[in-house]
DNA sequence: CGGAGTTGAGTTACCGGTAACGTAGGACTA
DNA sequence: TAGTCCTACGTTACCGGTAACTCAACTCCG
C-alpha cells in the first residue's frame, strides 16, 4: 500500500519511505499492471478507440494523424479499427473495444446500426462523431457539413456558365459524405436551372486510376458533359492526366473539379479548382473535445470546421 | 461460473442451463469485461502494438493496412504508436504500451535504445521488427533489404551510361532505411566509378513538394547533375513537375529515379524509373508470422519480401 | 445391485492494484 | 499532563473473471 502511494506520489510517506521504494522498484525492474489499476477501480483505460473507413484515403490518414498526435500528448493512446465502410464492421468492432474499457471513442461517420447506438449509450463514455457534421449527435461532432460544400461547388460551377453537369465518385464513400456532396450538388444543379447528366459510382477506391479510367466512361456514354465533380482531388487529378493523354483541354474542353485539397496539388502545373478542408484540424479537435470530456470538463457538442472552396484554373 | 463456462462455450453444462444463461445475458445486456480476463489469468489483451514513424507517408499507411486487415481477422486490435522518427519517442511508447500487455508489438525499424531492447527483452512477448530488414532481430524481421536496393538503382543507373550523380532525401528517414537505400546507391557508384557530386537532405517530410523545390536547390548549386536519385516516389514526381515547369527534358537534360512505387505513378503520363515493393505484403506477412507466434506456432525469423526494379522512362 | 466412472453444477482462492479504514507514536494545546 | 490532532504506515476487502477443486446425482457394467 505504501509502495502505491509512493508510486502515483499520492502523498502520506516519509522521504526515507520513498527512497526505499524507488531503490525496491530499480532493484527489481518494476513495471505497474495497468490493467490492475483499472480493473480495481472499474476505470477506463487510457486508450481511445478511433474509426476510420480504410487507410488508403489520403484524407483519412491526416485526420487520423491529428488525432492521434493530439492524444500521445495527453498520455492517451489510439486503438484502430478500420471499419472498410461498413457499419456492420463498425457495430461488431464497437461491441470488441468496448468491453476493453477505453477512455473515449471517436467515430468515422454520423450513421451507425441501432444497435451500434445502444452500445454507445449504455457504455456512457465521450464520443466524437466526426467528419460529416451531426447536428444532433450521441454525444459530440466534430467536421463539416459535406451537403452545403456539394452546394457551393454546384453553384459555382453554374456561375461559370456551365449547363450540363458530370459527377465521378465510388462506392468507397466515407460515412456517405461524399453522397452528402452529391445530393447538394445535384440540388444547386436543379436549383439552378443545370442539368446533371450523369453520375458515375465507380466499385473502387476513390484513387487516381478510378478518376482516370472513371472519365474514359463518363466521357465515352456522354460526350457532352461540359464539367465533371469528383470525389476527391486525387480521382481530379486521375482525371486531368486522362485528358492530357486524350489532348481534350482543360478547361476549354471540359472543366475537372476535385475535393478535399491534398498535398500533390502542390506541385501540379495548374491550380486544380477544389474544396479546402482542413483534415489535421478535424483530428485535433476532435481528440482535444474529447480529451475535455474524459477529464470532466465540457466541450461544445458542435464543432464547424468549415471549407473553403478554391476556384483553379481547372474550370 | 457457470455463465462463464457458458459463453466461453467451455462446455461442462446442459442445454438448459445454456438457455436460461443466455436468456439472463440478454436480459441483462451483459458485455464481459475483457479487462477482468487479462487480469485473472495473467493473459494478454488482444492489442498489438504497432508502431509507425509517421502517417503522412504513403508507404506506411499501406504497411498499417496490411497489418490491421490481418489482425481485425483474428481478432486482434492494432495500438497505434507514431514516434515521429525519434527513437526517445519509441521507448515512451514501449514502456507505455508494455503496461497494457499487449498480445504482441510490431515496431518499424531495426534500431532501438537500448532501454528499449531491454524492455521488449523482459516483456517476453512476440514482436516483428518490420521494414528495413534486420538478419539478427530481437524477435522476428519482415522486410528488405534498403541498402542493396540502393545499389541496384545504383548500378542500374551507372549502366545507362551516367556519371554525375545526385541524391535528395529529407530528415524524416524512416528507420534509417531511406540513409541505407543512400548508402548502397553511393557505394554502387563508388564501385562503378561514377561521382556522387551532391546529396541533399532537407528538413522535411518526404512529399510532393520538397521533391519540387529540393530539385531546385540542388540543380542550382550543382547544374552538371546527370541523374538524382529520390528517397521516394512522391519527391521524385514533384522533381518531375519542377523540371517541367522549368522546361527541363526528362531523361534527355536529366535523370530522375523514385522509390517505393506509390499508387499516382498509375495515371502519371511517362513511366516512372522506381523501385517496386509490396507495402501491403510487408504488413500483412509481420502480421501472420506475429499471430502465429501469439498462438503458439513458430514463424520464421527472418523474412525478406524483396523489391523490384522498374526501369521506366525518366532515366 | 454395488462400486467405478461420468456429468453438471457449486465453492474457494487468486490475479495486482487501491479505497476505506485502523492505529501507533509524536506534536501540539488547554 | 491529559486530551486532541496529525502523520506515516498497515490491514482488509473488493473489482470480475477463471483455475482448481469438491460434490451430488446419474449411468454403466460385471
């Protein structure tokens, strides 16, 4: 008991008690049983359970980055679980951590099976909902509304004079945020008097040969489309070196648009007309959100982090 | 007891029993607390500790996926540990990770503070030390072997006749790994009787970008460089986009050569000189040879998964 | 039909911390 | 000097599973 007290410097011993125990604990190479500690007490563990769809999405792993980063430095540490964008995936992989006892959870996605809900509510533990804004969440959200991002792109696009509209996606669609996107796209479409020709939902991963080989179809059963949206930038940009193969210009021939800003349009020759989203800041808020909540504190249960779209020479 | 006998499907009671324990679990919503498991038998979790030097590499998200996919199949969870490159940041995460006896630890990189060995001595659990292939690991190695793909790229470009060479690379070294692929192409070089006039190491992450402007730097002060070797795909394609920018012929005016064959060289319209690896096999093979061991089995200690030039056309 | 073996279920103790409480002995006060 | 308080340390019980053991009832067989 008194080795305990020295050990989490609890107070209530002698500086001669504490030398003893500390020369005990070199001498025998002591490691503290984590898992003692939080069985007796019925506590968490310091491990935050974080849910993404795949690793493969670029804008996941800089979401992950954030979170993770944010964690290590509150002594916390992240358990994965890739749900492949399934929430059947999702509910048996919440059922697994859960009986570990994490200190938190932070969630790919504002959809999620009934009993996937129950679990999070009868566990009583923070949670984050990130990515696609929740404006009623579990507990807390953290993102950006996808809809009105699909909106503004829609409505720009309009406002360059185009009239027949091309969309380029895949059934990889993280926590149906980028159907989010579509829908608002195809509303300011419809709004504004356009017409979307065609949308393309391609059984891939939203990479750059999809957004290559993505185009070839679009363009070859509707050559009339006059600007296409695409899931990502990297399908974008997939897309781009499509048209550079076909000499078809950009953007007298046909507008590309991406989603997402990634660190490739950096260097790219042309400023790629976008959607900037800042995936770092969604982590680390999310993990700061829910750092708060775990030591008792509270935190906002919405967290806008915005966009901003970026008109490129694309369009 | 008896409910533990029954859902740990032990065996030992009637079907009646079984009924009505099930009926109590339903009833109850019962979760088993895993953590009360571990520490009643003195067992192990089910997490595996993986640790990463970061995720803004493409590469290591990949080796991460292959890894997770393999452990959620078995019922494993990955911990995420990214050191950020440190070695200190390693041992923190060891010790930390240790204390929540993981079923086993995957670490990327053959170097390891020596507190750190001592601490995965005593832990006595399996633990594959992944990436940069070590012939005398602590536990397991699943690799390649950096240096001599270094000199292969070397040798190769020695053989198409160049005789000024140049290297860009960052700081963010994974492991050491990308200084081995350094050290072998300087030594292939130096054995062909090539000069390896200047090699840059920016203060950067490895990506698009410091490709581009590294190009720049080094073009500047030394503009006889015949050929540069990348310490990645993605810095070599941002080389590709400066020299295009600059109106600089590739291969005609200069030599440009990657590793690591990143999913963009799919789209890009020349074909880029690399060096394949299976990212996605190196994860998935720590993985088996780990579970392996966790259940008891033995897996082979070394295990080198190769690499494979690819003579493009940017040479 | 009695003894041996089998089956289904219960009892006890333990894992390694820590909360809650107990207590000796010194300091301080009225 | 007796009573009170405080400090430093010790004792006991408990968290929720499960290993190891016990035991009653039933089956089987010569």
């Amino acid at each position: 008991m008194t080795a305990s007290r020295v050990l989490r410097e609890e107070g209530g011993y002698s500086e001669k008690t504490r030398l003893t125990v500390m020369a005990e604990v070199e001498r025998l190479g002591y490691l503290p049983n984590r898992i003692a500690t939080v069985f007796s007490g019925d506590r968490s563990t310091t491990f935050v359970g974080v849910s993404i769809p795949d690793l493969g999405n670029e804008v996941f792993t800089h979401v992950l980055e954030g979170i993770d980063r944010k964690l290590v430095s509150f002594n916390h540490q992240t358990v994965l679980g890739m749900t492949q964008h399934e929430l059947g995936e999702e509910e048996n992989w919440i059922e697994t951590v859960l009986s570990w006892k994490p200190a938190g959870l932070i969630l790919t996605g504002r959809a999620h099976t009934p009993r996937a809900v129950q679990l999070l509510q009868s566990a009583n533990i923070p949670l984050v909902e990130i990515w696609d804004l929740n404006s009623s969440p579990i507990d807390m959200s953290v993102g950006l509304n996808h809809f009105d991002s699909g909106y503004d792109m829609g409505r720009f696009l309009l406002s360059k004079g185009y009239a027949r509209f091309g969309y380029v996606g895949t059934s990889h669609d993280a926590a149906n945020a980028a159907t989010s996107r579509l829908n608002g796209y195809a509303k300011a479409i419809e709004d504004g008097g356009g017409k979307l020709t065609r949308q393309l939902c391609l059984n891939d991963i939203p990479g750059f040969y999809p957004g290559f080989y993505g185009t070839e179809q679009l363009l070859s059963s509707d050559p009339d489309v006059e600007v296409i949206f695409f899931q990502n930038d990297n399908m974008a940009i997939g897309a781009v070196h499509f048209c550079q193969a076909q000499n078809i210009r950009i953007p007298e021939d046909i507008g590309i648009a991406g989603w997402g800003e990634l660190p490739i349009a950096s260097v790219l020759p042309y400023r790629l007309t976008t959607v900037q989203v800042n995936h770092l800041r969604i982590g680390q808020l999310a993990a700061e959100n829910l750092l708060l909540k775990i030591s008792g504190d509270t935190a906002s249960a919405v967290s806008d982090v915005g966009f901003r779209l970026v008109p490129g020479d694309t369009v």
